[in-house]
C-alpha cells in the first residue's frame, strides 16, 4: 500500500492540474461569449457589455490559458460582437501597426540575438572596468541608460532588443529559469522603456494627450520643463526599482559578480560580419525614424512619416536583411529566415500585440458607454479638494486606469474630469498635465495595458504569472510613490 501512495499522489495533482486548466478554459470561454448577454449598468451600452466581457476573458485567458487560442477566439467574439464585422475584426487585429512593426522587430532582432550579437554584449559590459565587480551598479546603468536612450527609439523595437540581451545575460551567467533575476530584469527593461518613452511628449498619441490638454487648460505644456521633471524621476523610480526588487524578491547577483567571460568562448570576443551587418543596418533604421519624426517638413521625411511609416521602415530593414550578402563569403545573405526563424519568431508575442491594444482602444469607443461609467465613479473624488490631493489622486487614478486599457484613451478621457479642478484650485496647470501625460504611459501590469507590456507579458522567461505581476506591482509602486512626491514638490517649488 506504501509503495500506491506516490502514484496516488500523483494521480490527484495530475486530476486537479486538469480539473483548473478545464475551470480556466469555461470562465475565459464564458466571459468572452456569455458577459454580454447580462443587463447593461450605468452608461454601459449592450455593445459595450459584450466588449468588456471580451477584454476580461482575453486578460484571464493570457494570465490562466495561455496566449494563442485565447487570442484567436478573442478575435472570433469581437468579430461576432456587433461592434465591427468578422473582416474588419481580423484585419484591425492580425493587421494592425502594432502587431505588424513587432514581426518585423522579431526577425531583425531575433537574427542579431542568433548570431551572437547577446553574447558580445554581455561579455564586453561585464568586463568593462567600470562594471567589473559591480553587478548592482552594472544592472542600474542598464535599466537607466536604456531608459533615457528610449526617449528617442521606438519603445517596442528596444524593448524586444533588451528582453533578449538580457535573457543572454541570465543564461550565459547561469540563472535558472524561474529565478527572480530575470523576472525583475525583464520587468525592469518594460518599466525603463515605458518611463523613458513619456519623459518629453513631443510625437505619438502621448503629443495628443498633451495637446488636448492645452486645448482644455489653455495652457501648453513646456516640453524642456517636462524633460527636466520627468528626467529626475524616472532615474529614481528605476533606483528605487533596482535597490527594492533585490531586497524583496531575494536576487542573488553574486552569480553575475562571480561570473567568468571567458567561459562565453573565442566567439564572444568580436561581432561577426553577418552580426554588424545586422546591427548597422538596425542602428541606421532607428537613426533614419528618429530624423525623419524630428524634421517632418524635409520631402523625404514625410514621405516616411506619412506613407511609409515606422512599421514600413522596420519591414524594409528585415527584407534588405534577407537580401543583402552576410560578408562571410558563404554565397547566403545577411539573414537566413529559414534558419532563425525558431529562435528569433515569437507568435506569443505577435498574438498579444495582435488583440490586446485594439480591444482595449474599442472599449474606450463612445458607443460603448465605459468612459463616461468611469469617469463619473472618480469625478466625485476631486470635488472640494485642494491642489496636493488633485495631484496626487491624478497619479494614482492616471497608473490605475492605464494598467486596465488604452492608454491613449483614458489619457483623453481623463482631462474633462480632473482639468476643471486643477484650474478652480489655482494651481498651474503645467504640474497636473506633466504628471497625466507621464504616468499614463506606465501600462505595465496586463498586455492590454500597452504596447511593451503586450511583448512582455508574451516572453517566455516570466511564464509564472503570480511572480510576473508581483513584480510589476513593486515597479508600479515605485512609480506611484515618486511621481506623488515629485509632482507635488515641483508644484510647491516652481509653482
């Protein structure tokens, strides 16, 4: 009977494994197809009750399920919701910018990854006097450069770009899978990338966020004052991240203390030509986006910006890649998809970027009825308060609402509630404004809160989900507790 006793056990953790993936399968399924048959509350319309069932069933699903039939089924239900036709359904999902700039990312950046370009990295940061010996001050400046360099590239194309040189960190260096170095890595390239994204708000939907709120205040936001703010903060928030996170969560970073380069091999000592091929080709793509944002009126900066785009520009940069000789004298060009194309390919992530952003984008729509729902549980809160609790409660309902959804959308949403406050108590307007358009970048805990946080939610180094959103909390709450005291000691200080 002794020897049943093991086999049973196994037995009862196998039917119980099966008995929760089956529970987690019926809620997801039923959130999705069976929410929207409830009775509308509030100022939410019958539509918009069968779009917030299927953004709450794509969220459990991508946190219990997993992420490919959750995605999929998630387009079939928003096809059948009445909101937009099954085409138009699958070609704003499977087609849309997002989804489409993180493919082209995946094969430029998976191939620099494949041919060695993580190990370089890692082996000629770790030796650099600077760093040698330092792993806490070496994983800082990694999280805080990358931050400030984010405030001029693509906040997707280097957040897919660090989340692999950083899991080529924690393999080469011998960290297990689920050890918390990577989770509080990973997460801490998705804070730097959204914190660094928001600092100045001078293009993308963070520039609308800012012009709607000069339309509403009358007061335009200055751009070099909001660098000089937001930069400070977002050195303490990752400070207060990288100090915190090892305390908590018990990072042991004697290993990369400790961790002998040479055992990366000759290889790792110099970048192949194929691999500066890459990089030079990526680095120029970046460069070429970044001048054409800065000086849109030039012919052939518009032509980029208006016809060919971001997405376009990432595109071409993989198909020249694929065009182009690799300089080895092997007869075979730069990249070779057919051989990356498992390593470098994540269709977690494409799937993620696919549904979550245009869900969330279609639950802000007006003819769902949830903006004016939210908006008139918080308008209540500002009513008869003083400037410091309007600030403050102007970042923590900016970094709640923007971990549920569009970040865009609540950004907008939020102005007509909290402006008409902020102007009765006297204070400037500049402080309340920085502080909305900064904080309402930081979606990070759900993949539909942003862009990064799809891409994060999908890499497969932080699959345990209950580890994954504590630290994303820790990171949330570090920026919440930053951006209230800063916010509120720049409107005393310069107000």
């Amino acid at each position: 009977m002794a020897e049943k006793t093991p086999l049973l056990s196994l037995q009862k953790k196998e039917s119980l494994r099966r008995a929760i993936k089956n529970f987690n399968t019926i809620v997801t399924v039923a959130l999705m197809f069976g929410f929207g048959f409830l009775p509308p509350f509030s100022t939410l319309t019958p539509v918009g009750m069968r779009l917030l069932g299927i953004f709450l069933g794509v969220v459990y699903g991508f946190c219990t399920c997993g992420i490919i039939w959750p995605a999929l089924l998630a387009i079939v239900s928003y096809g059948t919701s009445g909101y937009v036709p099954m085409a138009t359904a699958v070609s704003s999902m499977l087609g849309n910018n997002s989804a489409f700039t993180s493919l082209s990312i995946l094969i430029t950046g998976g191939a620099m990854s494949y041919y060695g370009f993580g190990k370089w990295f890692v082996r000629w940061s770790l030796s650099t006097r600077l760093f040698k010996g330092k792993p806490m001050l070496y994983v800082w400046s990694f999280f805080v450069v990358f931050g400030l360099v984010s405030l001029v590239i693509s906040q997707i194309a280097l957040g897919l770009i660090l989340f692999t040189i950083w899991e080529d960190i924690a393999d080469t260096c011998g960290y297990s899978k689920n050890s918390s170095f990577r989770y509080v890595g990973l997460v801490g390239v998705m804070l730097a990338v959204t914190l660094g994204g928001a600092m100045v708000p001078y293009d993308g939907w963070c520039l609308s966020v800012a012009t709607a709120w000069a339309e509403v205040t009358g007061t335009r936001l200055n751009l070099g004052l909001m660098a000089l703010m937001n930069i400070p903060i977002t050195i303490l928030i990752l400070t207060a991240y990288v100090f915190l996170s090892k305390w908590i969560f018990k990072v042991d970073y004697s290993i990369m203390k400790g961790f002998d380069v040479e055992k990366l091999g000759e290889e790792s000592r110099h970048l192949r030509p194929r691999t500066k091929r890459i990089a030079i080709m990526y680095v120029s793509t970046v460069a070429i986006c970044i001048f054409s944002n800065t000086f849109p009126k030039l012919p052939w900066c518009a032509f980029i910006n208006d016809k060919l785009s971001t997405a376009g520009m990432y595109a071409l940069c993989a198909a020249l890649l694929m065009i182009l000789p690799s300089g080895e004298k092997d007869g075979k060009p730069v990249v070779e998809f057919n051989v990356i194309k498992d390593d470098a390919m994540s269709w977690n992530v494409f799937f993620m970027c696919a549904v979550a952003t245009p869900l969330a984008t279609a639950l802000s729509n007006k003819a769902t009825g949830v903006m004016p729902w939210i908006t008139g549980v918080f308008e209540p809160v500002f009513a008869g308060k003083g400037s410091g609790f309007i600030l403050s409660f102007t970042v923590v309902m900016a970094l709640i609402l923007t971990n549920i959804g569009s970040n865009l959308a609540f950004g907008l949403a939020m102005i007509p509630v909290i402006a008409p406050f902020v102007l009765n108590s006297g204070m400037n307007p500049q402080f309340a404004g920085a502080a909305l358009v900064y904080v309402v970048n930081i979606g990070i805990l759900l993949p539909s809160a942003s862009v990064p946080a799809a891409v994060f939610h999908a890499q497969p180094g932080v699959s345990n989900t209950a580890m994954r959103m504590k630290v994303c909390l820790l990171a949330l709450s570090c920026a919440m507790v930053v951006c209230i005291v800063m916010y509120n000691f720049y409107s005393f200080i310069l107000g």
